[in-house]
C-alpha cells in the first residue's frame, strides 16, 4: 500500500478569515504513521467561496482534488484515512 494523499488548504482571504489559518497546522498533528503519505500544502483561492450555492462555506480544502466545504480537521482526517484506504 503505497497510496498518498495531497491535502490542499485555501490560503485566500475568506477561507483564512473563516478559519483555514488554523487548519494549516494539521500536517503537525497527523497520526505518525501518516505522516509519510500525506502531503499538506497551501492553495489559493479556487473560486469556491464566491460559489456557496454549489460548492457550500468556506473554509475550503481538497482531499486529493474534491473539495471540502466547511472544512474541519475532524472532516479532513475523515477525507485523508478513506484515501488512504482506496
Ligand atoms: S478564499 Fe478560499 S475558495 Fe476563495
């Protein structure tokens, strides 16, 4: 199993004000076994947050490639272990 997962986080301004600030720390406090497969970065914004009818609320991150609204961490380690299990 060598799977590897690419976590995006919006680094624009709705989605830092909503809370991706925070977010961006989650590369720290992932399980240890982990760490090695998922790769965490920055992203600008998409559009997204212009888009709440179709896309839903900031903050946005992508789980390789699909777009998580209202992201959380509990909501991205829920993305990242169900990649991870692909
Ligand atoms: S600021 Fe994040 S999608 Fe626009």
């Amino acid at each position: 199993m060598s799977a590897t997962v690419t976590v995006e986080i919006c680094m624009g301004t709705t989605c830092y004000v909503m809370g991706s600030a925070q977010l961006a720390g989650i590369a720290e406090r992932l399980p240890e076994e982990w760490k090695s497969r998922v790769t965490v970065k920055g992203m600008r914004c998409t559009g997204a947050c212009q888009k709440a009818e179709q896309f839903g609320r900031a903050p946005f991150v992508r789980v390789n490639g699909e777009i998580i609204a209202e992201a959380d961490e509990g909501k991205i380690l829920s993305a990242i272990r169900a990649a991870l299990e692909q």
